[in-house]
C-alpha cells in the first residue's frame, strides 16, 4: 500500500493538483508584510519618448536623452542612479541586471561600482546552453570593462556580485529560493568548493541582516507578500531620474535613505516574468488553466527578501509523515464504511471530514508556516469511499453490463453512454464536433487485382485498424460508406478536447495502416493508399431516417468540407491535412507541424487553412522540413514566386515533398504569368 501511495506522489497530476492546493492556501491565508524598507525601481519600458520630458528638463538632466535611446542604455544611466541613490543614503543599491557584454559607459559605471562598493549589488546568471553534449549550464557574469577580474571564481566571490536565477517547480511556478549553492551543485561552473551566493543573499548581507539567510544551501519554500503588482510599488526609472519628480514625489531623495532599492526590468517586453502561487500555468499535461498576470522577477527578489527579514519560510512534514496522512485518510473510508451504513449520511461524512481537514490545512499554513498535503490524502478518501459505495451497485452493474454488451454491437460507446443515460438526447440538435475523415485510395485496381473476397478482407482490415484507433480515443463511428469511413468527437456529449482525441486518433490509424501496409504483397501494397482529414465545425446531430429505421449521425456542410479536405491529402501527397478550424481547438501543442496551404475548396466561397502535422509517414527531419517550407510559403504568399520557386525546388530535392513539389508547380505558373489582385490564397478549380 505505501508503494503504491509513494509511486501516486511521483505522478505529475498528483503533485499538479497538490501544488495546486497549496498556491490556493497561499492566495487566502495569511501575507508576508511588505517591507516599506525594499523599494522596486522599474525599467518599466524599452525607451522613454521625447514628450516624456522637455527641454528644460534635459538641459537640466541630461542623463535622461540616455533614455530616449533603446534600451540597452548607456551605463552612465546606471552611474548617475547609484550616485543619486547613494547621496540620499540608500542601504542597499541592487541590480537585477548582468552587465555582461560590453556596452557604452562601462568605465562611469565601473568607477560607480568601485567607489560604492559596500552597498552595491549587481547579478549574475546561470545560462542553460546547449551544446553536442547536452545541455550545460554557463556562468554570465558582468563584462571586465565593469567589474575587471581574470578569474571567475574570485569574481562570483566578489560581495557586489549574485546570482539572479530563481528556482521553479516542475510546473513552472516559483515557491522556492535558493540563497547559496557550490560549484558542484551549480554545474561546476566555477570550482565545486567555491559558494556562490544569490542576489538576496548579497542584499541581506550588506543590509545588515545575514541572520536572516537560511544555513542550507537546499532550496526553502517561502511565503509571499501579495499578488504581482500589489505588493511593491513599481517607480519608474523615468521619474526618479527626473529632477521635478525627484523634489515631488521622493522629497529629493529622503524617501530611499535607508532601504534596499533594487532596480530591474518590469516591463513585459524584457520577458522577465514568472509564474507565481497567484498565477496558474497550464501546458499539456496540466490540470488547472487559469488566466493571471504574472510577477517580475525583481518583484519576486523583493517577495524572498522579506520572506527572510520576517523569518517567513515554510515547512513541509517528512515523506513518513505525508504517507501517515494519506494513509489515514484511507482508513476513516474504510470505518465508514461500518459506521454509517445509510449512502446519504456517509457522503455528508466523507463531504464534512474533507471540509474540515482543508480548514485545518489552512490553520496551520497560516500560524505554523507548515504546508501539509491536502490533494492526495482528500483523493485516497473520496476513492475509498467511492470503491465502497461501487460495492453496492455490483448486481445492478452486471445487468446494465449485459444490456450494453447487446446495444454495443449496433452503437458506438459514446452514443450507447448517451442512450442509456437520457434516451431524449438522440434528438436533433446543433453541436460542435471535430470528424476524422478518411478514404481508401485505388478502390477499383484493389479490388480487380484482389477479387471480391480479397477486397472485402482487406476492407475488414481496414476497418478494424480505424475503429481501433477511433475507440482508443472514444470517437464516435459514424458509418463505413463503401472505402470511406467517417468519424466524430464532441457529441453526443460534449468533449473539450476533441481536437486532441481526433489528433491522437489519426496519428494510431496512420501507424496501423502503415503497418496493414507492410503485411500486404508487393502488388497489392503498391497500389493501397489512404488520405486522412481533421476538421472542426457545427453539424446538426442526431436520429435521421424513418420510422422503420433509425440512425444516429451527423448532417451539415461541415461534413462535406472535411471530404473536400481528405481529397486534398492526394493533391498534395501527404497522409493527413488539418484544417485551421480544428487546429484552433487544441488543448495541447503537440509535435512540429506547418502551414500546407491556403486554399478555396470546390463549392466554397471561404478560404481553408490546411495544416500536417507530425506522423508516421513524416521525414525524420520533419522539423526542419517544417521550417524550410515555412520560409518558402511566406515568400510564395507575398508574391515573390521565383524565389519561392527556388526554395520549394531545393525542399523537393532534399525531402522529395509532396507538397512542395505542388507549390513548384504553382510557383512556376504563377511566375510566368503573375497575378492580378493576388491575395495568397489557391482557388481549386476539382475536388
């Protein structure tokens, strides 16, 4: 039973919703004080415009015409901030910035950092970088012009100097701060005894707070101040520089005597943000999407620097102690069980027992800085009990097992699920689907060269391996129509990620019919062939026919553009095509895929996106195939058909592309006799 629980914590879901809980405590319970001592100046914009001040001004400041330049500014700005800031009295003058390529005014910012060296704190930064060997990790740190040293161990030991990194959870969410680390832990990208220290630990230390740091060089789990943006004021660089805002809103510069002032981008276009217990990040194998701002990476130094001035950091109980709680909470099930034998009154129990446990979580979260679990254990007890109300339904289950095994064999599952549950939901109805369209290529030869029975052997197999890949992904099958087969996701229930189902879906049926492929004679494999569609649209779904005979299917234009997109697979020789529709309702990102083309389909007025994607008849190098023909399609859609030409040409030699092989064909027409109006889109004169 404990292996079993240990291998659970490990599962990514798991440890998702846990952390989930845990950011959830975080956002209701109790806040780390912010600090009035530790002020944010914000570089919260690329360049200031010349409106931003007057002549007068500049005459008077002319530091700020460094401004209006693009950032990266001359170091001089930094010169004439840490002069300013230390005439006031400030602490602590920190830079959430490296310095580390040379740059104009490198020499006043050198003599800056030298003259003011007891209360400066500049970064460095551990670079993931990847090289033949893997990935690395190297060591930034500022450019000589700024701090000159020949060796970088003396240099990460300079006290002006920390690392700015900050750890993220396996989810992509900052909970943690590291204050120091050796070479060894660092990736020895110094000597493995050297200690580097982090931009926090420097501050603290020159702020007269070394107390504060935490012994460990282990990563600790800190408690926030506030949400992003509610925390630390953010002062514009802009202002403080500013010889009128200056004397108005910072009183000549009375208002920084005595505190740390760190300086550090805030603007969204330097990518310096993170996600946050405030924030929720969601990629594809993530169970929470919330949309949240999140927080700069100089806001998040400030959360962990008043984190320690507070002695706010948290604790989480032993691995035994988790595997108590989990374990408990398995048993209070199991005497429920005896207890209360009425079904109503145990769900209230179970419902009251977890309502309680989370407020307990929360208590101790708020006055004990301890962080307990709360998903997993609240997870073993509603399956537990769960696993015991089943036992209840045991009998009743067997006989709907006996119902449904004889409706299966004339329903799909997902329609049978519908029936059973709510017979009314066979009506018709509008619904959002994505269908799985696909067809068999060279019916007539197949079916001269293999006879009758040999045809409808090798349509079996065929069907098989579709309706496989289609239920492995609980898709709907709609009907086999001589060598084509249609097939649906999001009805008659809707399924939020029925893009994803029917994409995972094609890629098995792709694998399968390769492999069908290979099982055949030479003969008959030369000539068997198959195009596979995806596309996403509203239908009209539910019983048609007549009062003799019913059929549950789909009915719409939709249906008829996903034909007209599986006949397109063979136009451009490729196994799948996806239209921009369905490629618009993925829930996760997948492999590489391109832009096929833009096209007007027979009987249509509208263009369609067409999209492949990585599958089984993919090239190896399908990535750079992808952005090889992105390059030639964005010349080709722009107009410049002879040099899109050559692009296509040399893509068509290199991966023997069918669609590039298409596009040259175009390209070469289209460079002949160029277009009027062109708009980039192909009009397809057949289906």
């Amino acid at each position: 039973m404990a292996a079993l629980l240990l291998e659970g914590l490990r599962s990514y879901q798991l440890q998702e919703a846990e952390h989930y809980t845990q950011d959830v405590r975080m956002r209701l319970g109790r806040k780390t004080p912010v600090d009035p001592r530790l002020v944010l100046i914000g570089i919260d914009r690329p360049l200031y415009e010349a409106s931003d001040f007057g002549e007068e001004v500049l005459q008077s400041a002319p530091v700020l015409r460094e401004l209006q330049k693009t950032f990266p500014w001359s170091r001089a700005v930094w010169a004439e901030l840490i002069e300013k800031l230390a005439a006031t009295g400030a602490k602590v003058i920190a830079f959430d910035l490296i310095f580390a390529s040379p740059n104009e005014g490198d020499p006043s910012l050198r003599d800056a950092l030298e003259k003011h060296k007891d209360k400066i704190v500049i970064g460095c930064s551990l670079s993931p970088q990847k090289t033949d060997r893997g990935d690395v990790l190297q060591l930034l740190v500022p450019n000589p012009d700024v701090l000159p040293s020949s060796d970088t161990d003396a240099l990460v030991q300079d006290d002006r100097v920390g690392y700015v990194n900050i750890p993220e959870d396996f989810d992509g969410v900052v909970r943690l701060a590291t204050f120091h680390q050796t070479g060894e832990q660092a990736g020895f990208v110094v000597s493995g005894n050297v200690v580097l220290e982090s931009l926090a630990a420097r501050i603290l230390k020159k702020f007269g707070r070394s107390e504060t740091i935490p012994a460990t060089f282990d990563s600790v789990r800190f408690r926030y101040g506030n949400a992003p943006g509610y925390g630390y004021k953010v002062h514009s660089i802009g202002d403080v520089l500013e010889p009128k805002s200056w004397a108005r809103n910072y009183q000549n510069g009375e208002f920084f005597r005595g505190k740390v002032v760190l300086i550090g981008p805030t603007a969204d276009i330097f990518h310096d943000a993170h996600h946050s217990p405030f924030t929720a990040v969601h990629d594809e194998r993530s169970l929470i999407n919330k949309e949240s701002r999140q927080m700069p990476g100089p806001e998040i130094h400030l959360n962990i620097i008043a984190a320690a001035l507070h002695h706010e950091f948290l604790r989480e109980p032993a691995r035994f102690g988790t595997l108590a709680v989990i374990a408990l909470g398995g048993m209070l099930a199991a005497a429920l069980s005896f207890v209360l034998r009425q079904p109503v009154k145990r769900l209230v129990t179970v419902a009251g027992l977890g309502i309680g446990y989370w407020f307990l979580a929360q208590w101790l979260f708020n006055h004990a800085n301890w962080v307990v679990p709360v998903a997993v254990p609240l997870l073993v007890l509603v399956l537990s009990s769960s696993a015991i109300f089943t036992y209840d339904f045991v009998l009743e289950r067997l006989e709907r097992m006996k119902l449904r095994h004889t409706m299966g064999l004339y329903f799909s599952p997902r329609v049978l699920e519908a029936v059973l549950a709510d017979p009314g939901s066979m009506e018709p109805r509008r619904a959002e689907v994505t269908l799985l369209l696909t067809d068999l290529r060279n019916s007539t030869p197949l079916a001269e060269a293999l006879g009758p029975q040999g045809m409808f052997d090798l349509l079996n197999r065929v069907f098989e391996a579709q309706t496989k890949a289609i239920m492995s992904e609980e898709g709907n099958l709609e009907h086999f129509l001589g060598d084509q087969f249609l097939s649906y996701w999001g009805a008659p229930q809707t399924q939020p990620d029925a893009a994803d189902r029917a994409a995972r879906a094609a890629n098995k049926l792709i694998r399968a019919m390769q492999e069908l492929s290979g099982a055949l004679p030479e003969a008959v494999a030369n000539l068997f062939g198959y195009g596979v569609a995806l596309h996403s649209g509203n239908v009209l779904v539910g019983n048609k026919g007549s009062a003799l005979r019913l059929d549950y299917g789909l009915v719409g234009d939709t249906v008829n553009e996903a034909a007209r997109i599986e006949a397109l697979t063979k136009y451009y020789g490729v196994k799948l095509l996806l239209s921009g529709d369905v490629l618009g309702r993925f829930k996760q990102h997948g492999g590489p895929r391109r832009l096929v083309d833009r096209v007007i389909v027979k009987g249509k007025s509208e263009p369609v996106e067409l999209f492949e994607s990585e599958n089984a008849c993919t090239p190896a190098n399908y990535a750079e195939l992808c952005q090889g023909y992105q390059v030639a399609y964005d010349l080709y859609y722009f107009a410049h058909f002879a040099k899109a030409l050559l692009q296509f040409e040399n893509l068509l030699a290199k991966f023997d592309d069918g669609p590039s092989r298409r596009l040259v064909i175009r390209c070469a027409e289209l460079a002949a006799v160029p277009p009027e109006n062109w708009n980039g889109i192909w009009r397809m004169e057949s289906k």
